[in-house]
C-alpha cells in the first residue's frame, strides 16, 4: 500500500453555537453550513431533498489515530477497534452525518443535527437517498443503542 | 474560505470484478477491501455490525468537477447542483457507500454492494448505526427512485 497523500480543499465551513467537541445530545441543534460562494450552484435542487450528508474533516481530532478506543469514550463499552466505532480519533478523520435540510439561501444550508463543531471544514454535501443510504433491518451490537 | 490542502492516505484498496465506472447494478456485487496489515487491529470488533460505510476516494472521477450535472448521467433527469446528487464528478471526490458485511479475515473484509471499482483507494471504514445513519421518513424527488 502506497503512502501516497490524497488532498482535498474545504467546500465550506460549519457556523455553529458549539464551540467544541463533546459527547453531548445535538440532534435539535440548529447550525449553518456556508459553502465557497463560487459553489452555490453547485447547490442548485438541494432542497428537494429534506435531508443530506455532510463530510467534514475533523479537525481537532488527536492525531496519531490510537487503534483502538472505548466508544463513545465510555469504558464501559470495552476498546473496539476504531474501524468498528465512529471515534473522531481514526486514521483518516472524516466526519459523516445525516442532518435535517430545514433551508437553503443561496451558499448556505440550515440544518438541524449536525454534530461538527463551529469552524469545521466541509468536505462534501450529498443529498440522502432512502434505500441507498438507509438499510433495513441492520444490525448493531448494544452499545451502539445506549 | 481557504484553500489549504487537507491530506489523507489511503487505509486500504478494494478488490473487485468491477474494472471501470458504470451505471449499473451492483447491489449482488461481492468484492473485499482489503485494509494496510498494520492497521488490521483497527478492525477488531467490526464483526458485531451488518452493514458497514465506506467512504473512497472516487480516483477515476472527471477534473475539474463540473458544477451542475444530469443525475445518473441521464439528460431526462435535468440539470441540478452537483451536491444534489451522487454523481462522482464533484470537487471533493469522495464516495460514501453503505455496503453489507459478509466476512472479515485478518485485515480483508468481504462485503456486498460496493459501487467502488478495483484498486480503489479506501478512506475510512465505519460501522453502520441504526438510528444514527439512517432516517425514517426522509423525502427525495422521483429521480432517485428510478
């Protein structure tokens, strides 16, 4: 395997009233993500969608990645490997979430339940496809639950 | 917006029957990806999930990213915004796959419907979370039902 780097360049930027990162409840927190100017109509049909997917680099994760972690930072939960987790401290820090397009104004989204902090970069915005991006009947161990 | 750099190594690279991008179907399609040896650890426990997320990076995609597209490449489906759909042709090229988790030996997972073709290099692997991942009652327009 080759070590070769893969560079990307932020789309966006997250504005958020969460300043950092926490393992808190978030899913009726109510963020903006304001996309480079010159790609808003990139954005164009969003809002046909009622949700989407952000990649967002992490960038306040601990770097080097450990291999393997408690989830959700609970040692209750035992050390998984951080593949088999969505730590933010993982090889490549790419954050992904599902969030609630509640408004598009040109370059920027309104959404609710994005877990990435204020001043994140953004990756990559895709509009979520049920039956593509949802699987039924999924299964995941109990921790995953609590 | 900046336009520093944000650079990522490969974790791993697909194996697959699937030589060249195509708009087909791939939902039978069985393929391995096959994570560097000394991040097989970060695995551990990955076993205990159904479905797992792939995140990729699309190498084979159009430069530079067009900013409006036709979804699925089919002119009757109308141009839209490159984040509104799934073409791999945008300016961060990454694709996002939801695929199922068949087996995982040491550091090669076994997993069906992985829309990434051979020699694809692989980003990121995260378990798939009921709840988290998905959405129940999520609304797209009619294209992506096609």
């Amino acid at each position: 395997m080759t070590g070769k780097e893969i560079a990307f360049t932020a789309v966006g930027i997250v504005r958020s009233r969460r300043k950092k990162p926490a393992h808190r409840k978030y899913s009726d927190l109510i963020s903006e993500i304001v996309i480079n100017k010159e790609l808003a109509p990139a954005l164009d049909h969003i809002e046909e969608f009622s949700h989407i997917i952000v990649l967002w680099w992490i960038h306040k994760s601990h770097r080097p990645a450990p291999m393997k972690v408690h989830p959700r930072g609970n040692p209750e939960n035992g050390l998984m490997g951080v593949f088999a987790t969505r730590s933010p401290d993982r090889p490549n820090p790419i954050g992904k979430s599902t969030v609630r397009l509640l408004e598009r104004r040109g370059n920027v989204l309104k959404v609710q339940g994005l877990d990435a902090i204020d001043g994140t970069p953004v990756l990559d915005i895709k509009p979520y496809i049920p039956g593509y991006d949802s699987v039924e009947n999924a299964t995941a161990p109990p921790w995953t639950r609590k």
